[in-house]
C-alpha cells in the first residue's frame, strides 16, 4: 500500500478509475458511482466518484484503494477504504463489501497513523 505523494498524482489515479469504471459492470465491481448519472445521492458503501479523490493504493492491485470522501464535508472529508474484504454473507457466500470508512476527518487519519508532526 502506498499514500500518493502529489496532488498531480491523486488526480491522476482518480481520472484513471474513472475512466475504467465508465463501464457499468466495472463500477459495480469496485463500488463507484457518479452523483451526476444517479436518481438518487450515492451513499456508502458506494464510493461517489464525483466527491472523492483518491490518495493512496496498493503498487500490485486494483483491489485496495484510499480515498478522501467529500460528501460529508468539503473542507474536511472523511476517509474511505476499498478492498476486498472476504465476508460471509447469506448461505456462507463471500464477496466485497465496497466502500467504508476508516477515519471521520483526514487529520483523524493522520493521527491514526502517527504521521502528525512533532511539536516543537
């Protein structure tokens, strides 16, 4: 797993995911929605690739991802995961689950992962 080091980055994985969920069958399989295209707001375990920006990744597969979620705030997104997590579901099935959230704010993030700065 790696955190994007440049903006320029993150926008480019996110444009990269957008284009390859253009297709609907791809969308549903990493759980991407686009608020522009839905009747409805998107909500988790959606990911609204209209308010989202993705930040980090894993360098090996398509199937892990971190992303800032603006819905619930413009300035202060929560963040979101997506990975392939096995789970049972009705007669023992496994799948993915999409989205869900990790951290309520980015500096919650932040801390969480001891990345803050030290004070002087």
């Amino acid at each position: 797993m790696q955190l994007f080091m440049t903006i320029d980055q993150m926008e480019r994985e996110t444009a990269g995911l957008s284009r390859e969920t253009e297709d609907g069958e791809l969308a549903r399989m990493f759980w991407v929605a686009r608020r522009g295209a839905q009747p409805e707001p998107v909500e988790l375990p959606w990911l609204d690739l209209d308010r989202a920006l993705l930040v980090g990744g894993a360098r090996y597969s398509d199937c892990i991802a971190i992303a800032l979620d603006y819905r619930t705030d413009a300035e202060d997104p929560q963040v979101v995961v997506f990975g392939e997590e096995m789970v049972d579901l009705h007669q023992g099935s496994r799948g993915f689950v999409g989205w869900r959230v990790v951290a309520p704010t980015f500096p919650a993030f932040v801390a969480a992962l001891n990345l803050s700065e030290p004070a002087d």
